[in-house]
C-alpha cells in the first residue's frame, strides 16, 4: 500500500546528520599500523603527545612522517597568549565601532597601539617553539 500524500503539501528533504562533511576517498586515512609495546611505552608515548598538545596517534604519525613538532609552549605562555588574544579581539572589536562611527570612549591612536602591543606580546610568546 503506497504513502498518500495530501495536496498541497510538499515533502520535507530527507534530513542530513550534521557534523563534518566526509572526506573523499583519496583524503581517508583507512590503513592501520599494529605495533606491540610494553605499558611504559605506552605512557612514555602518551605523556611526549601531550607534552606538546597532541594525540597519541597525530604525535606518532607526525614522528613516522618525519615532520617537525615544535617545541611545547609553557603552561603559564599558553595562558597568557590565550588572554592577550581575548584582549587583541576585543580591542580589535572597539577599532570597529570606532570605524562604524560610535563613540568608545578612548583615542584611535590609543586603541591601535595596545592592539599593536598586544599581537606583539602574543608573537613572543610563542616565537622560540
């Protein structure tokens, strides 16, 4: 027995799941590599990725490839380049109103300069990695 469809009333498109989109075939990581290693191996593994803020998988692959991984960023640096880019955003943000003509309550020139300041202080921080 065939769905009845009243008229007048279209369908609906068939709903998508969300997330990212799939990879093509020639980008989808499929092979595997099995390698046995004892449980301080694995910790000693572990405990290097995440020293620089990767996976145990990423830090391997980029290990096996030969691609360079950079120095890790000091807790207290990775802290306070993460602050400095809230206040570069924001600072960033006051430049805008400004453009759009609304009054903030502090210089252009001003705001430039610590803006300035800012990314400079960010650059130093995470320069020597």
């Amino acid at each position: 027995m065939s769905e009845r469809q009243k008229p007048g009333i279209a369908r609906a498109p068939p709903r998508r799941s969300g997330g990212r989109p799939r990879l093509g075939d020639d980008h989808r990581r499929t092979g595997r590599i099995s390698v046995p290693v004892s449980r301080e191996e694995v910790d000693v593994i572990e405990s290097r990725g995440r020293a620089v803020h990767m996976k145990k998988s990423v830090f391997l692959r980029h290990l096996g490839l030969g691609k360079r991984i950079r120095r890790p960023v000091p807790a207290i640096n990775y802290r306070a380049y993460r602050q400095l880019g809230r206040l570069a955003a924001d600072f960033h943000y006051v430049l805008t109103l400004m453009e759009s003509g609304q009054r903030v309550g502090i210089d252009r020139q001003l705001a430039e300069r610590i803006l300035n300041t800012l990314r400079h202080v960010e650059e130093l921080l995470v320069k020597d990695r």
